[in-house]
C-alpha cells in the first residue's frame, strides 16, 4: 500500500539544491511512499524574512500549511532545512500565539482558506525513522555502501529549537540511517555547528571560516564524505573549496545528500541522483563482490 504525503520542496530544491529533490523523490517511490508537491506553492519566507517582519512571514508560511492541509494527508513534507523551521515556526505561533494566529487567519481568509494546525510538518529524517523504520530500509538496499566512511552533518536548523524528532546536541537519525545501508560512521562533534549560512555572501571571511572548519573536521576524523541534510549547508561545503584554498590550503572532501548515499545503496544511478552536480565529486564505490566470491 502507498503512502501519501503532501510535499513542500521550498525554493533551493527547485534551484541550488536541484539534486536534494532528484535523490528524494526515487528514494522516496522505492519506499513505496508518494509525495504531492502542494500546487502554487510559495516561498516559505526563509530565516531572512522572519528577522524582518515575523508576523507577515509567518502569514506567507501558512499559506502553504493550508494547502497542504485541502491536500487531506497527514503530514506535510519538508526537505529543505530552512523551510521545515520556518514552516514549524509558524505552527507553533499559531499554537502559542492568539495575536499572531487572529491576523494569519484574517489573511488567509481574505484567499478563502483555512487552517486548522492539524497537519504536522516533517522533516525526511522523522519519516524515514519514525514512519517507514529501518527494517524496511534494509529491505530496500541492493548495494550497501560498505566501507564509505561518512561524516553525517546536519546543520543547526532542524533540531534547533524544536528537537521534535531527534537531540539539539547530538542527533543522530542520519548516523542510523546511513548505517543501515551499509555506511562506516565517523564520529562528527561538529554535526550541529553552522556552516556559516549565508555569511559567504554578505561577509565572507567568516562565512568561509565556518566552512574550512566543519571541512578540515571532516577530513581529520578520516571520513571520504560529508553527508547532509541542507541546501545552504551543501552549498557552503562544496562550493567555496576554491576560496578556503586560497587562505588555508586544500580541504577537499565531498559533500552529498542523505538521500544520494541512499540512492547509491538502493541501485540508482548517479545521473538520476544528481551527483555530477557537485564540484568535489564522490570517489567510485568498490564494485560490488561477486555472488559466491
């Protein structure tokens, strides 16, 4: 039987982060699980707007958490680190909130819509853990990634500050996760430390600071990959390889999605993954044994 969830994909995965979604959605229908892209969505506002105005972007977050809820699933989908804050941030003021929740629902009135706070948000990691198990997984993996070691990375959003699914300090969802097909996990302190968000574009020496940092981290611990959860924190990582060189030396190690390495362990191709996307290209995985070697 399938299941159905409404799915919110945010700006990055349509743009940056274009091989966050070609890696989720085949991972997610080899799960037996269907995502329905809310239609006419918008933009969730981002971290930005909510240090602008957090009412009216907290009124342009509910928008898509009304849609989802005419969508009649159970819970809504939300990939992008930044846009499952946002979208839980706005759930919770609803909540929380009479002041905030009497003008959001006055707005979307004003479109003919509704929203009841019924509809959880969930993060891949919650679904894939909580909803589908790790026994499943297994069952799904026809290549497991033996000998890969990885450096789970998850950023500072999705645990922080609503720990719904996993620990503020040290999760450890993406650890399972990538163990169960097959990873070797490398013991990462630094899996909640910021990558430095969008201070490469507004003040880049720290910006980049953030990134060598988690980079040389990585690379120290022996991991051949860094495995995360974030648009911005994959940009952040894989991107600026050529400007941290320039001031602190070489710190090359690949960054990927969870959901790639999942890929790979369920027999998917690296095309239909998205991973010639990246500039610091994965090494070729060993081939696979031989039956009976």
């Amino acid at each position: 039987m399938t299941t159905k969830y409404s799915y919110f994909p945010g700006c990055s995965l349509k743009g940056i982060g274009r091989a966050y979604e070609e890696s989720l959605l085949p991972v997610f229908r080899a799960l037996g699980c269907e995502l329905e892209e809310l239609e006419d969505w918008n933009c969730c506002g981002a971290t930005a707007y909510m240090a602008v105005d957090e009412v009216k972007a907290c009124v342009l977050a509910s928008r898509n958490l009304a849609m989802a809820e005419q969508l009649g699933h159970k819970e809504l989908l939300a990939p992008c680190s930044a846009c499952y804050l946002v979208l839980n941030k706005t759930k919770h003021y609803l909540e929380d909130s009479p002041a905030v929740r009497g003008v959001i629902q006055k707005a979307l009135a004003e479109v003919n819509m509704t929203y009841s706070g019924q509809t959880p948000v969930k993060h891949p990691l919650d679904v894939m853990i909580n909803n589908i198990g790790l026994d499943e997984i297994k069952k799904r993996v026809k290549r497991p990634l033996t000998g890969l070691k990885v450096a789970p990375y998850y950023g500072c959003q999705i645990v922080r500050p609503y720990a719904t699914f996993d620990d503020q300090h040290d999760p450890v969802t993406m650890d399972r996760l990538l163990e169960a097909i097959g990873c070797e996990i490398v013991r990462f302190p630094l899996k909640t430390r910021c990558c430095g968000a969008s201070l490469t574009g507004t003040l880049p020496e720290p910006g980049l600071l953030c990134a060598k940092i988690i980079l040389a981290e990585a690379l120290k611990r022996g991991a051949d990959v860094i495995a995360t959860v974030c648009p911005l924190c994959q940009f952040n990582l894989d991107g600026y390889h050529h400007n941290i060189e320039k001031k602190w030396g070489p710190h090359r190690i690949p960054t990927v999605y969870f959901t790639q390495l999942m890929g790979l362990a369920f027999g998917l191709g690296e095309r239909e993954l998205g991973l010639h996307r990246g500039f610091i290209p994965m090494k070729p995985l060993p081939a696979p044994a031989a039956a009976g070697a």
